[in-house]
C-alpha cells in the first residue's frame, strides 16, 4: 500500500463516488487471475515479458511496436 492508496483513492471516494473501488476491486481479480491461470502457463514456457510473447507467437516487429507503446505510455 502507499499513499496513493492510503489517502488519495478515500480521498476521490468521498468526492466523487464509491465506484473507485471497483476498479481496486477489479484489478485485484485480474491480478488473482493472472497468478493462478497465466503466469504458470508463462513461466512453463520460459517467457518473462509481454514483448518476449509476442516476439514468439508472431514476430519481432510486433513486439517493437508492443515495446514502443508500453514505453510511451509510461512517460
């Protein structure tokens, strides 16, 4: 947990509406999801990023793109 938790999504509850808690709610399925389905499917075929999948399931240039995208969403 951190601030952003502890204090800023109380804080968007009380002036906006309950349903922030959906999306913690959701997010917290799909990381339960992900850990029992996904991961061991992942790790049984020794793939360890999202890009490395895509380069293997189609081709480099797909995973570039992927690579570019997560990069650019993140700043």
């Amino acid at each position: 947990l951190s601030t952003e938790h502890l204090i800023g999504l109380n804080g968007d509850a009380f002036n906006h509406t309950v349903a922030v808690m959906a999306w913690e709610t959701t997010a917290a399925l799909a990381m339960v999801l992900t850990a029992l389905y996904f991961l061991p499917r992942y790790l049984k075929r020794g793939l360890t990023t999202i890009p490395q999948f895509l380069a293997e399931r189609f081709d480099a240039t797909t995973a570039t793109i992927a690579t570019l995208l997560f990069l650019f969403s993140y700043v």
